[in-house]
C-alpha cells in the first residue's frame, strides 16, 4: 500500500470538541449510556429494532448490520496477502463473530470485543462450532476501558496488537456526548503495537439518506486519529448487503470509507 500524506488543519478547540457535537446524528438519545452501552443491548434484546419499524421486535437474524458473512473488505485485505498469519489481532466491535472467525483462519490469535453480552455469547459459539475457541476468544468490554482495563487473554500476552479490524465501531463511538477525538484516538493508537495496522470501515456523508451507518466526511476520516496513527489508504467502498439493506429500496448498499492506518516504529 503506498502511504498519503496529508496536511490537516484542525483548530484546538475541535479537537477536544465532543464528536458527537459535530456529527450527523441521526439517534438524538442524549444519555452517554445509551450511546455507550444501553442501545446496543436493546437491538440485541430485540427491544429497539427502529429498522423494522411497526414497533416490532428484533432478534440476533434480524441485526441491520449483520450480513451473515465476514466483511468483504477485510476478505479482500487478507487475500491481497496483507495480514501475516503470525501475527495477533483484535475486531472491535465482534458482532456474531462472521470476521473474527475469518481473521482466527489467518492469524497466530484472533480477539474479539463488544459491548453486548449476547454479542459476546454468540461470537464465542461461533467460534467454539467453526473449531477455533483455541485460537480465538471474544471478551465482554468497553471500547473505551482498552487497553488498561482489559482482562488477561488466554494466548497469555496483553493488549497490544499487530493488527485491528473495525467494521462500524468507531463511528458508533464518535456519537457518544463528552467523547474527545483526541480520546478515541489514544484508545485505538495504545491497542496497536509499533508498526502495527488497522482496517477501519466507516460510513460516508456522500450518501446522501441515512441508512443505518453514522455518516463521515472524507475530512472526518483523516482527522480521526490526531497524528497517532498514519492513514496509508482512503478510498470509497459500499457495505456488504444485509436484509435490512435490501428492503431499502436502494440500488446498491450504504456508501462508506475504507481506510488503512499504520502506528510509527516508534510509536
């Protein structure tokens, strides 16, 4: 991947703004824990399915994200033959554990994380049906207690990755009320290792409806990490397809961004 260099202009005080004040939000609920915690254990509860409408409830198949298939941008990216398989990583945000089982295929350790309990519960099922509960584990947590808070790992080694896969989790954080960019940066840069990369999915403000993801501008994008972390690729991409996308009406699945993002040597 060739690196792009980008000069940003940030004024201090946006950058220890609440993101959430500045972003399309399109979920008004103006309790952190709801942004934080609360909603996504209602869409796993089946309590708060909006996407289904009629006040219906939802259930783990009816998940308006879940394509029931790993991420094709993350397919793609190990195909390029861009992730070693020595090497250990971390998905943030595991869902039903469709990637993370991907990635424990081609990886020496596979760590998933999410908020949800049952999110957790069916990515350790997952795991343990695919064969791969040695070579893998989901975790129970809070994006924002990592890396100090997180729990020993059964490979034995710490928090500190070579390589981090992000489908939808950053830009669900950047909604959260009092969350700084400047935080959320630290947060991600101290979970990769030196020269460690992270593949990070995002939704685009050049769809012009609100479809499901949080929308970024381009500039969003290459501001999000403050100098922590270096982007080497930003092109445009489409999520994969999911049931909810299809009712949509749409031609094609929400626009989004694919970045990648490479920590300093000496980092």
């Amino acid at each position: 991947l060739q690196r792009l260099h980008f000069s940003l202009n940030v004024p201090a005080s946006v950058m220890s703004e609440p993101l959430s004040a500045r972003d399309d939000a399109s979920d008004s609920q103006a309790d952190p824990m709801w942004q934080r915690r609360d909603k996504w254990n209602a869409f796993y509860a089946g309590t708060y399915a909006p996407h289904l409408g009629g006040g219906q409830e939802g259930s783990l198949d009816d998940l308006p994200w879940r394509s029931f298939a790993p991420a094709s941008q993350l397919q793609n990216y190990i195909t390029e033959g861009c992730l070693s398989a020595g090497q250990r990583v971390l998905e943030l945000g595991c869902g039903n554990g469709e990637s993370l089982i991907l990635l424990a295929q081609h990886s020496a350790f596979a760590c998933g994380v999410d908020i949800a309990p049952a999110s957790v519960n069916a990515t350790n099922r997952a795991l343990q049906e695919a064969g791969l509960r040695d070579a893998a584990q989901a975790v129970c947590i809070d994006v924002l207690e990592l890396p100090g808070a997180g729990p020993p790992l059964q490979d034995g080694r710490g928090w500190n990755f070579d390589f981090i896969f992000d489908c939808q989790c950053f830009h669900c954080l950047r909604m959260i009320p009092d969350l700084t960019a400047e935080r959320l940066a630290e947060i991600y840069a101290g979970l990769l290792r030196p020269r460690g990369k992270l593949l990070l999915l995002t939704g685009s403000m050049d769809e012009p409806t609100y479809r499901g993801p949080e929308r970024l501008t381009r500039d969003d994008v290459l501001g999000a990490f403050r100098g922590r972390l270096t982007c080497e690729k930003l092109a445009a991409t489409h999520f994969d397809w999911t049931p909810t996308y299809r009712k949509q009406e749409f031609a094609e699945p929400p626009l989004g961004w694919l970045s990648v993002w490479v920590k300093a040597p000496d980092g």
